[in-house]
C-alpha cells in the first residue's frame, strides 16, 4: 500500500474522529459511511490551507487548467486569484475535493490508484 495512504491511517485527527464510530480497525472493512466521515475532514482541512495559501490553485495543483478556466468563465472572475475567494472556503463549507467513494476505491481496489490531483489532495491534507 502507499505510504501516503498509511500516513492518511495514522493520522490524529482522522483518528481521533473516527474512534467515536466504528471499533473497526482493517480501513478495508470500513463502510462508504466512514470514508464520507474521513473525507469530510480531508476536505475541511484542505479548504482551510488553501484560503491561507490560495497558490494551491494559482498553480493548478489542486484543480485543473480546464476547471480554473471555466470557473473564471462562468462566474465572470476576472483572475485565478479570485477563485480561492469565490469558492467560500470555509470549515462549515469546504469544497469537496475527494469523495468517500474515491476514497473507498483508494483502499478496497488494490489497482486503483490516485491520480495526480487527488494525490495533491491527500498530500496537502498531510
């Protein structure tokens, strides 16, 4: 398995939050419902680092090219800069950068690995 992925295993908060729910400890065994509760976290914290450093967008590490382009598009943001701004991010609000169900690929299908920008995901959050 992949060290991130060990990592994302042995994190406090994730942890911490997830010894109130399950007494499970095989992440294989776990349900759709406790990797939404691990994403749930993922995203929050994500959200957290890039309203404190929006350059995770600026240069695409987190969301791609085509994404940025047509959120500027859409919504008449006049420069990538302002889309940190225009997501709201917040903890009550994050932007769903993973989902449960990718996660719970992640973990139960051994072939399945993430690609570039959900891994920047998982790092970011590590």
């Amino acid at each position: 398995m992949h060290n991130i992925f060990r990592c994302i295993e042995e994190d406090e908060k994730i942890n911490s939050i997830l010894q109130y729910r399950t007494r499970i400890k095989d992440w294989r065994s776990f349900t759709r419902t406790h990797f939404n509760i691990i994403a749930k976290e993922i995203n929050r914290d994500v959200s957290d680092k890039i309203a404190k450093n929006p350059i995770l967008i600026t240069e695409f590490l987190l969301m791609g090219k085509d994404k940025v382009e047509k959120l500027l598009d859409d919504y008449g943001l006049e420069s990538v800069e302002d889309i940190a701004g225009y997501l709201n991010l917040t903890r009550t609000a994050p932007v769903n950068w993973v989902s449960g169900k990718t996660l719970e690929r992640y973990w139960k299908e051994a072939d399945v690995q993430p690609k570039n920008l959900k891994m920047n995901v998982l790092l970011t959050y590590l």
